[in-house]
C-alpha cells in the first residue's frame, strides 16, 4: 500500500509544479519561428535553389528511400 501512496504523493506534486509549462511555452515559440523562417526561406529562395534541394532529400530519406 506504501507504493500507491508515494505514487499518488508524486502524481499530486507533478500536476502542481509549474516549471514544465514554461519548457513547453519555450517550445511552442522555437516551433513557431522555425516555421516562419522555414516559409520564408522556400518564398524567397524559388524553385531550384539550394534549400528545395535539402527539402527533397530530407523527404525521400524520412519516406524510407536512400539517405545520401
């Protein structure tokens, strides 16, 4: 019975603690920064260019296709 009581005393003191949220709230915003820099990047480069070329082989090596 022990061992459900610390776990219930743990489980209380973890959804009171507030310094993951802010971990998440970090996260959340290198997220969306990451997304408009990456937007930017496809609108100012076109077709072609050096970054679409990185695109295309992060996608085929993500898809299961050849990593080179």
């Amino acid at each position: 019975m022990n061992f459900l009581n610390a776990a219930q005393k743990v489980a209380a003191d973890f959804a009171h603690e507030e310094d993951g949220a802010q971990i998440v709230e970090y996260g959340m915003i290198i997220g969306a920064v990451s997304l408009v820099l990456i937007a930017l990047l496809a609108a100012l480069g076109g077709s072609g260019n050096a970054f679409d070329t990185m695109v295309g082989k992060v996608k085929t090596c993500l898809g299961g296709g050849a990593c080179s």
